[in-house]
C-alpha cells in the first residue's frame, strides 16, 4: 500500500526531475535513519524524532518537495498505543538545479514528531518511501521502530530541530493575507498578496493547496514595498475539475532571515 501511496504522490514532481531516476542504490546507501526516542510531555503526548543521515552529496525532500522533488510518504499503523502522528518539519532549503526547483534538506533532517498516546507503553513503527537525489535520484524503503520511554528528559538534538522551525504569522507580524483566482487551462491561477516584513534576501513562496490531489506549481514571486506578490497556477492530479478550499490553503515563505509558515487566506 505504501508503495501505490508513494507512486501517487510522485505524479506531480517525478516529470520535472533533471537527474537519473534510480532503482536499486544498495551499494550506495545514500540515506540511514533511526528513530529519536525522545520524552513524554505533561500532557502524556510524547516528543520523538525520525533521524535521517545522508552520504555526503545526497538531499533528500520537504513535505511540499517542489517541482523536482519527491514527497515522502509514511505509514505509521504498526505502531502500538499510537492514535496519531504530527510531524513538525524544521525550515527547508531551497535547491536550484538545470532550472528545477526543489526544497529539502542534505547532511541531515531531525525531524520532530508528536505523538498522541492511548495509554500504555508507546511503540513507534514506520514504514516509509522517500525521495533522495544527488547526481541520480533513488526512491528508498525504510523501517524504523522504537519504544519510547517514559521520561521527561529532553533530547536536545530533537530540541534544537525544534527551534529550527518556521514562525507563525503573528510571530513574524504578518498582516493581511489576500488571495484570489482566476481560471486558466487545466485548473487555475491563485494569486496571494502578503502584508509582512521580509524575510531576508530573495524570498521563496511554497504553496500547499491542503488537498493532496490539487498540485501546485513554484510561484512567481515579487515584492510590492510592504508586500510579498505571487501567482501559483494549481491543477488537480488526475485533470479533473475542484473546487479550492482558502481555509486549507497553507504558504511558507522563505527567506535569507527565516521562514514564515502562514495558513488561510481571505479572498
């Protein structure tokens, strides 16, 4: 099931890829990963990591990779006393390479997870597909499982990936957040306008529709003075009609400074 998942979610970014599309890197071992087990939290959640170590010259991708990346795909069901899982993904980076986009991470990503307890010993397991590319890109299989202990000492590895997070828009004084469509062939064109400080340097726009069968393209992105522009154009996997739900709409903008994660807009 994980395969046809992983499978899916590529359609929108595996077309764009510039590198060799790999089958079998056993020989190269481009990615290792383990689970942080982390601690528990006074709520009884507890704070757990996936710890991916890449070989060097290796990237591997954001939950909205762009145009060039592949999306990973996590199945957590064999976990025992688990009712969810919320991964709480540090800020990316951005890669340009024969003009394609993608967004990710190389060296390593501690990515902190929360997990919902139902009472018990917590048994964490996933079975995952990633994306991970360097001058050939290779889809990889992993496993990874864990008890997590009944503590309340912090990880600071998982602390530090933590902090590494995107602000929320009021923490980055983000103002009004306009958005507007238009229609145009094969879906249509959202164009967002962004009261907010910059970010620093050239900022990225990533768009998420908050719909997994809606695709969405790399903005073109500018700055009016207080504002940040852009026009994405959004198409559905399968080329049928959608409707666009703005309360799901999800932008992250990234820039030099920081990154600001921003949900909804208003049209």
């Amino acid at each position: 099931m994980i395969q046809n998942a992983f499978r899916a979610a590529t359609l929108g970014c595996a077309l764009a890829m510039s590198g060799v599309f790999a089958t079998d890197a056993t020989a190269m071992e481009p990615v290792t990963a383990e689970l942080r087990p982390g601690w528990r939290l006074p709520n009884g959640d507890h704070m757990a990591a996936l710890h991916l170590t890449l070989a060097p010259g290796w990237k591997t991708y954001w939950r909205a990779p762009g145009d060039a990346g592949i999306p990973p795909v996590f199945d957590w069901s064999a976990s025992d006393n688990v009712a969810d899982v919320a991964a709480l993904w540090p800020t990316p980076h951005v890669f340009r390479q024969s003009g394609a986009r993608s967004v990710g991470y190389k060296g390593e990503l501690v990515l902190p997870l929360r997990v919902a307890a139902t009472g018990g010993p917590v048994t964490l397991e996933a079975n995952m597909m990633i994306g991970v590319c360097s001058d050939i890109c290779v889809p990889q299989e992993l496993h990874v499982r864990a008890t997590l202990p009944d503590s309340s000492s912090v990880d600071p590895v998982i602390a530090a990936a933590l902090a590494e997070a995107p602000f929320t828009a009021s923490e980055a004084n983000v103002g009004k957040v306009q958005c507007s469509i238009s229609p145009a062939k094969g879906g249509m064109v959202l164009r967002t306008e962004i009261e907010m400080p910059s970010a620093g340097g050239q900022e990225e726009l990533v768009v998420e529709a908050g719909q997994p069968e809606i695709w969405a393209s790399e903005p073109k992105t500018r700055r009016e003075g207080g504002k940040l522009v852009s026009k994405t154009k959004l198409m559905h996997m399968e080329g049928k009609p959608f409707a666009l739900d703005r309360s799901k709409l999800r932008i992250t903008v990234l820039g030099a400074q920081h990154a600001v994660d921003i949900h909804g807009c208003s049209s």
